[in-house]
C-alpha cells in the first residue's frame, strides 16, 4: 500500500508528512483491500475563512475507491478529523462488503 502526500500553497514539511502517513496507515490496517492513500493539503490564504486549512484523502480500494475531505484551523486539526472520518468510511465499507458476501454464500 501506498501513502502518497501532496501540497497546494502549503510547503510539506517532514512532520506534516510522517504525521499524516502515521494517522492514515492506522486506517489502513484495518482493512487489507487498501491499494493507495493519496492526502492533498490545501491552505485557503483568504482571510476571512476561519478554518482555512483543508485536508482532502482518497482511498483506492480495489473495487473502489472512498473520498473524504475536512476543513479545520491548524493542519494537524484537519488531518486528525480527516483520518477519523476515513476510518468511519472504510468500516462501513468493510461491513458492507462483509455482509454482502455473507448473504451469498448462505444456503437457503
């Protein structure tokens, strides 16, 4: 699995970037159908936007893929925000998938 993470008006920083991968790669034990995280960090630098730090993640599963995005004051804030959502997002999925493949395979 791949963590890839990319920056728009913001310099990534080294602990902007482990803190981001060691958040999501938590979510991605969770679930081995993960193929690639790709995390983009936007900072809005208009000044009248409160929570102008935007953190955007799509998760490529291998049947499909899960977007989640999150807009918070400080980077690390919508990072967090981000990852709890994502971990909500590929837990249904996974139940989903799980149930599905359940009802299947049941005898009747």
């Amino acid at each position: 699995m791949h963590i890839h993470v990319n920056g728009r008006n913001i310099e990534i920083t080294d602990a902007i970037k482990a803190y981001a991968k060691e958040k999501l790669s938590k979510v991605a034990s969770h679930y081995d159908q993960i193929e690639a995280i790709d995390i983009v960090l936007t900072v809005n630098k208009n000044p009248s936007v409160a929570e102008n730090h935007k953190a955007e993640v799509i998760c490529k599963l291998t049947t499909d893929s899960i977007k989640v995005e999150e807009d918070a004051e400080s980077m690390y804030a919508s990072i967090d925000l981000v990852a709890d959502k994502l971990n909500r997002q590929v837990q249904k999925f996974k139940d989903k998938h799980l149930r599905s493949k359940n009802k299947n395979t049941s005898i009747r």
